[in-house]
C-alpha cells in the first residue's frame, strides 16, 4: 500500500488511537493502523472507521438529549421518524406539554416509558393493524412471545 500524500511505503502496525469528539476524548486500543515510513501518514480501515463512528455515536449522544425534548429528538431517541411521534400524540401514548405550536416532552419521562419506570398508561404498546381478513393465529403467537419477553 502506498501513502496518498507521498507515494511513500506504508506498513501496518497496531496501535492505541486517541481521538476528541465534542470535547470529549475517546482512547481505541490495539487498532491496525496503516503509517508511512516516509512522512508518519495514517490510514484506517474502512470497517474501523465505521465502528469507530458508530461507537462514538451511540456512546456519547447517549447524553446529548436535553432535559426538555422536541419532536426531532424524540424521533431520533426512538428511531421513528417525526410523524410517529405526532401519532404517538395523538393517540395519547407519549407525555408531553404544547408550548406556543410546539411539543415539549421531558426527557426523564420519555426514558422511563422505555425502561418501564413510567406509569402504566405511558407504555409503549404493540399494535398489529387488521387488515381486514383479522390476526393469523402466527402473528398473534408472536406479538404474545415478544410481548411476554418484555
């Protein structure tokens, strides 16, 4: 492999890489890291760098969600898109307060209807739409296997 900046050789060795990411440092030990021994040039592996993104992402935006939520971050916390929240809404099943022609919802409660420390009415509930022909006896097992594993 060949450096990009230089043409020089590149030799892979492992190594611990050290990165900052919103002012946060994150320490990833024992890479396989590509250096130039002509200029000191690093290069990753795709894959490393797609699991480094990832680790970081879902380690640090952990605590990024304000105390006070709108849609977007409640969306993007559930991994719904914003109109689901809208009908989430509308069907009363996620708590929260309209300021002005905005939603607010406060991050604990939204927190505790995942993890199961809310009140019973603020769960989240598995709905299975009939299409008109009524529930397969196999969807209905596995909506009651999932359901009972929760």
């Amino acid at each position: 492999m060949q450096c990009y900046i230089c043409s020089g050789s590149m030799a892979k060795v492992q190594k611990d890489v050290e990165t900052t990411w919103k002012g946060k440092t994150v320490i990833f030990k024992g890479l396989d890291v590509y250096v130039c021994t002509a200029c000191g040039e690093e290069a990753y592996e795709p894959d490393d760098v797609k699991a480094m993104q990832y680790f970081i992402e879902g380690a640090i935006k952990k605590d990024e969600y304000p105390e006070i939520m709108n849609v977007a971050e409640v969306a993007d916390f559930f991994r719904v898109s914003n109109q689901t929240v809208y009908n989430m809404l509308r069907a009363g099943k996620l708590p929260a307060v309209k300021v002005g022609r905005e939603w607010r919802f406060v991050r604990d409660e939204i927190k505790a209807m995942v993890f199961g420390q809310g009140q019973e009415s603020q769960s989240i509930e598995l709905v299975a739409r009939d299409n008109g022909a009524g529930l397969s006896k196999k969807d209905a097992d596995i909506i009651s296997k999932h359901l009972s594993d929760m």
